[in-house]
C-alpha cells in the first residue's frame, strides 16, 4: 500500500508539469567569489534609480547574463544588505520609498556604432524589498518572461536597493543606462531607469570594483532530437 501510493503522488507530480517543460534550470549570475554587500558599512552604497547589467563578477564567466539559447526566466534573487535607521531615511529621502526591484530584458544594438545601446523588450512586475533588508528574497514572476538567443538581463531599480557590494577588484564591473557624461550617482530623484517597452538608453557607463547582488532563474527551451 505504502509503495502503491509513493507511486501516485510521483505520477501525479510529473502531471503537474507544464507541457514542454525542461528538466534545465539555470541560475544565471550564481558563479563567481561570493562577496559582501556594503551596508551598513562606510561607504553605504545602493543601486538607486537604474536599469544596469553586471559584466563581470570575480571567479565567473564574462556576460553572465546574455542569453545564449531561447528559454523563460522565471524567478529571481537578490541578496540585500541591512542599512541602518539614517541611511535608510538618506536612501527614501533622496530616491524615494519603498525600495524596489524588477527584471528587464534588454537586447543590445548590433552595430558598432549602437553596441551601447540597449532597447527594453520587457519587465517583470515590481517588487518592494523594504520587509528583506539583510537576506537574500526569491520573487517567482507572476508570468514567465520570453527570452530569445542575444538578449540580455537586467535588473531595474526605480527607487533604491541596497543590493550592491563594493571596494571589489577592477575584475569586477558593471554597467548602467547612463549617458557617458552622467556617471556620477544621481543626488536627486532624477529618472535613470528605464520603465517604458521599447525605450532605447545607452548605456555609457561602466563601473569597476563593484558587483551588484542578483541571480535569475532562466530555464533555457528543450532541443528537439527529432525533425517535425
């Protein structure tokens, strides 16, 4: 009896399944040395107003976070410092509140002249963080979102995250939707990010010594052995 039930609470889980599902699941951005994030220390940085890309972390690959077969991303982590009482009330005073997070999917120009600039294809939904601080969240996506081959992930930060470890080697950087000229952090609540589906921003620069702390769920699409 015990063994004929085992046998159905396995058969009915793989019924769960979706049709087409791959047994796959990629953590894209997972290799790399781990790393502390910076607050509450001093400097106390956050990603604050931004859609970036990390280009590299120390110890993993280059691009981790291009898309080199068609899947669906369907979750993502990211691991939160815990700012103190003052530098919370810096971060909503100066970049809004509550802090939050979302996934974009961004696809790059293919010219040399438009390699910097990235066109927004989609977004998740957003996510508030103000109840994580100090712990590493999961959010699963409402809805899965389409990635194709030479699309590239991103996180967006529409008000503040402190989702950033810093003072790293130069091995480590990342890149944002900042014009060549605007790198500095913005001191206000000026609009970095991007939030509008086929909005182009280039993405003039890059920061080194720097990681931001996010993984993505990605499950590439099964290769089909047999011709239709």
């Amino acid at each position: 009896m015990v063994r004929k039930l085992l046998l159905i609470v396995i058969f009915g889980g793989a019924l769960a399944l979706p049709s087409g599902a791959s047994a796959r699941i990629v953590e894209l951005g997972s290799q790399g040395q781990a790393v502390k994030p910076s607050c509450p220390g001093d400097p106390c940085e956050a990603a604050v107003r931004v859609t970036a890309i990390q280009g590299r972390a120390a110890g993993g690959p280059k691009n981790p976070y291009y898309i080199r077969r068609d899947g669906s991303l369907v979750a993502f982590t990211v691991t939160l410092s815990r700012p103190n009482a003052e530098q919370i009330e810096f971060f909503n005073e100066n970049f809004g509140t509550p802090p939050e997070v979302q996934l974009s999917v961004l696809r790059r120009g293919d010219t040399r002249q438009t390699r910097l600039n990235y066109r927004l294809l989609a977004q998740s939904e957003t996510f508030a963080v103000d109840d994580y601080l100090g712990s590493s969240p999961t959010f699963v996506l409402e809805q899965p979102l389409r990635v194709r081959r030479g699309n590239w992930v991103g996180i967006t930060v529409g008000t503040w995250a402190p989702m950033f470890a810093n003072n790293l080697g130069r091995a480590e950087w990342w890149r944002s939707s900042r014009a060549r000229r605007s790198c500095e952090p913005p001191r206000s609540l000026t609009q970095f990010s991007m939030d509008d589906t086929g909005q182009v921003s280039v993405f003039g620069c890059t920061y080194h010594g720097a990681r931001l702390l996010y993984t993505v769920t990605y499950i590439p699409d099964n290769r089909p052995t047999t011709e239709q």
